[in-house]
C-alpha cells in the first residue's frame, strides 16, 4: 500500500482534532472531556494502527500468517518494539493551540505498552477496546487524553513507514530540519552528536533511544576526516620510531634494564609521542580543515542501528 494513503488518513483525523481545537480550550484539565466524536475519531484512529503495524510487521520480517491470529498488537507492534524501541520514541505536542502546562501531557511515549494485551497494554489502547465492544458503558473513556495520545502513536507508525532521510548538508546541528514532519499537531525528538570518533561510528548520547531521528555525518566525508587523522597517526609513528633510534644505545639492545629506567623510558616515550602528535597535528592543519570543513550531514530515521 501507499505510504501517501496512511498519511492522508492521518492528516485528515488530525485535521479534525485541531478543527475541534477551535472551539474547545484544550489544556490539562480539558482532557477528560468527552465524546461521540472523539469516540469515533479514536475508533478511526486505531483501525489505522491496526492496517499500519501489520503491514510494517510484514516489511521487517514478519513470518505468521495475516489471519485471525495475527494481533497487531501482541505480533505486529511487539515485533517493531524488539527492533526500533518504539516504547521509548517520544512525541512533543506543539501545535500553538494545545495549551498544555504539564510535561506528561506535552512529551509524550505513545506506544508504550502499546505491544501488550489486556489490562498491561497502554491507556489509549484500552480505552479503545473500551468503546469498541461497550460503548454505552465506556464512552467516557472516549475522551481527548486517549485520541491525542492515540494519534501520537500512528504519527509514529507513519514516520517509520515512509522510512525518509533527509540531506542537511552542512547542517550538523539540524537547525533547518522540520521535526514536525509535516504534521500541524506533533514533532519529534532528534538526537545530535556531531563528534568524529575513531573508535565508534556514531557517538550517542543519553536521550538516543527517545529520539525518532539521528542527526549523523554521510559516510563519505566521515571517511575523509578518519584518513586525515590515519595520516597524522602514521606520520607520528615514524617521527616517534625515528626520535627513539636516534636516543636509543646500540650497544644497550637485549641487555635488561632496571624497573626504574623502564618507567623512565615510557614517560619519555608518551612525551615523544605527545609532542610529535602536536607537530604533525600542526603541519597537517589544512588537511584536517579541509576534511572538517567538508563534512556533510542527514537526519535518518532511528532503527536502533548504533
């Protein structure tokens, strides 16, 4: 199926929640307001939750039959749980007219728990059941808090289905990347890291798992600035090798050395290698410029791939 015919169906339910937006005052105490509208847009809601997580179930490897014992929650979600996090992915509430006061209410982990059954599975998601099989008795439960958070959920859904990355160019901190993602209600958390390392791939920092993007450099120039650091390792290593030949006894080789020289000689060596880093560092500045100066970024979705 088209991504386009999810996100359609997505803009439009969310177009109709802002709609009401307008002549409701949504804030912290307007959450347990309740309706046959908002009880029918949760419905339409999670249908789609239903339709999208089964069909990224299929996408990313899932192997059980699409019959009646296919659960999009238990089978479909709880697989793209074990692979993405989803749990931990938050949504920020940001359109200008909810006016949300409380940070539970405006930094939101929609599909928590959303991979269980029963009374485990989260609130939105039992609210839903609630209506669907006793409306009369549950239409309390068909109340903004559950469609807001509701409709976070299948943003997220949405974002991974479509599995954009974007070019940033230079951009390293993400300053022109648009986190609402064409949404007019939701944005998403992005991580940024724009450190170079030798030793990893890409550094996280402690907010990685909550962010639906990664601000990352492309592969290319990343490889450039390792080269230029490659060359000045090596450079290193020859001055160090050529500084020690020449201090080093030729007559002293193979003979035991005491435990005090030994510390002596490896404080003289890390001083060696310091000070003939540095030089290097400085007679090769214009190629670790070039290389910094080149690097290039993109924002590309969070698959728990570092």
């Amino acid at each position: 199926m088209n991504a386009n015919i999810y996100w359609s169906v997505y803009k439009n339910i969310e177009s109709e929640l802002i709609e009401l937006s307008n002549m409701i005052h949504i804030d912290d105490k307007q959450l347990e307001v309740y309706s046959i509208k908002l009880v029918e847009l949760l419905i339409r809601t999670v249908v789609e939750v239903e339709s999208i997580s089964k069909e990224l179930y299929f996408q990313n490897g899932g192997m059980k039959v699409n019959d009646n014992n296919l659960f999009f929650d238990a089978d479909c979600l709880d697989l793209l749980e074990n692979k993405w996090l989803l749990s931990k992915k938050q949504v920020i509430v940001s359109a200008h007219n909810f006016y949300f006061d409380l940070p539970e209410n405006k930094l939101l982990t929609p599909l928590k728990k959303a991979n269980k059954k029963g009374t485990s599975s989260s609130d939105w998601l039992r609210a839903y059941q609630a209506v669907k099989h006793n409306r009369a008795q549950s239409l309390c439960k068909g109340n903004l808090k559950h469609l807001i958070r509701a409709l976070a959920g299948l943003y997220v859904l949405n974002i991974y289905y479509k599995n954009n990355s974007y070019e940033l160019g230079k951009d390293g901190t993400g300053t022109n990347f648009d986190q609402s993602l064409g949404s007019s209600l939701f944005s998403i958390k992005k991580h940024i890291n724009q450190k170079v390392s030798v030793e990893s791939v890409y550094n996280k920092n402690t907010d990685y798992d909550e962010c639906v993007y990664l601000i990352k450099q492309t592969d290319e120039t990343r490889q450039k600035v390792l080269n230029a650091i490659k060359t000045i390792e090596d450079k290193t290593k020859e001055k160090i090798i050529i500084e020690l030949l020449s201090k080093l006894d030729k007559q002293s080789i193979g003979v035991p050395i005491s435990s005090q020289k030994e510390i002596q000689l490896k404080e003289e060596l890390e001083k060696i290698k310091n000070e003939k880093f540095e030089i290097i560092a400085k007679e090769q500045r214009h190629l670790l410029f070039t290389a910094f100066n080149e690097l290039k970024y993109l924002a590309v979705l969070n698959k728990q791939q570092y």
